[in-house]
C-alpha cells in the first residue's frame, strides 16, 4: 500500500489551517502531521515530524515564510515547501523562490487542484499558478546565474547554455519549460521514471540551477517557452 503524504500546514489563520486540514484530510492520499502558526513553528514543526511537504504562507508573524522555507530546505533538504499567497502580485511569495520553495500556489486553488500540486511537489516536480507565470518570471529571472532580463525574443545565448545537453536533456528541458510533469514526460518520451530523474538531475546540474522552476524561468528568459508555447514536442524521435 502506498504511504500517504505527510504534510505541515503553516498558516497563522487559525480558520484557514482548520479547513485545509479538513480539506487535505478527505483525500486518501495524504495525511495532515501538524500545523504551525508562524515561522518560527513551522520550523520546529519540521524538524520534529519530518513532513514530506510543508504548505507555507508567506506572510506571517513573528519569522515569514520566506525566512522559514529558507531554513527548512537548507536543513531538511528532503523536506518540499509549497509557498501559499493570498494575491496574484504579492511579491513577498516569490521571494521563497529564491529560499528554495517548489512553487506556488494561490489560496483560492480549488480542493483537488492542491491535492494534485501537493502530491506533484513531493514527487519532485515544481508547481506555479499559471496565474502567476508571468510575474514570477519577471521577478525571479534576472536573479538566476547569467540570465540577462527578457526581450520577448530568443536570447541571443541561448544555444551557448544550452550546448552542453544532449538531444535527449533538450527535450526533457524544453517539456518541462512547457509545464510536464515526470509522468508527463514519461508517457511522451517512452522512459522510465527513473531515467526522467536522471536527466532532470544532470540538465540542473549542467546549467547550475537549483531546480525545476528555475528551469522553466531559464526556458522563458531564453525564449525557449513563452507564455503562449504549453504544447511544445520533442525533437528527437
């Protein structure tokens, strides 16, 4: 029997954490361990219970989210952070990019569209409302290694830093940039779950990117993706 998704709900709305625990309980596949006011507890809560995911509001008293997923993923590497926000353009949400969240979602995201994100995260793929794309696009990019700000176009380097992929690390680069998950990108390349898990590693590791939404913010920032290319193939058989 698979083992539900162990998640910490960091919120300081008592309300709030009160019903995405009843919300999150109804579903099979997870399991709610605890829940933190702030993040100072959100921290501890993490060290003690060792949740799989961590549901982090960025804004809260005492320590914020963004503060608290920064130590949390520094020290509990294991641990994925799933940063909440209340509006569309609050930039305090795409700071914990930067503190290593695995995405973002907005409170208002309907029941089974968390569920999924949630155990989407844990599975190691990185989740961004679309409504959040393009903002997050313009905040983060220009803070990642050696991505000039956005024209519209091609980046004038793109094939330099993308050069050192193989035909088969472009393709799974250029599917995520257009939002597949692992699954995804098993179904449409004919490979193993594993073997996605080896290129995603290497294609991070060869661009010095941390993760998998800094990859996709890298395919915008290079024009290998835009807004409007979701349905991008492969290009090698």
């Amino acid at each position: 029997m698979t083992m539900a998704t162990r998640i910490l709900i960091a919120d300081d709305q008592e309300l709030i954490r009160h019903g995405f625990r009843m919300m999150l309980d109804a579903d099979s596949r997870l399991e709610v361990v605890g829940d933190a006011a702030n993040g100072e507890q959100a921290i501890e809560q993490a060290r003690a219970l060792r949740p799989d995911v961590v549901l982090m509001d960025v804004r809260m008293p005492v320590l914020d989210g963004i503060a608290a997923t920064a130590v949390i993923t520094a020290e509990l590497p294991e641990v994925r952070v799933l940063a909440l926000t209340t509006f569309d353009l609050d930039e305090y949400a795409f700071g914990a990019l930067h503190a290593g969240a695995s995405g973002f979602l907005l409170k208002d995201t309907r029941p089974a569209e968390l569920a999924d994100a949630i155990i989407a995260v844990h599975g190691g793929d990185a989740v961004v409302a679309p409504r959040i794309t393009a903002k997050l696009i313009e905040v983060a990019a220009p803070h990642l290694p050696g991505v000039s700000p956005a024209t519209g176009d091609a980046h004038p380097d793109a094939d330099g830093r993308l050069s050192e992929l193989t035909a088969r690390e472009r393709d799974v680069f250029e599917l995520i940039a257009g939002g597949a998950t692992n699954s995804e990108l098993c179904r449409e390349l004919h490979l193993s779950e594993s073997t996605v898990k080896t290129h995603v590693g290497r294609i991070l590791h060869k661009l010095g990117l941390r993760d998998r939404v800094q990859m996709v913010i890298l395919a915008y920032e290079l024009g290998v993706a835009s807004p409007d290319s979701t349905d991008r193939k492969p290009s090698t058989p």
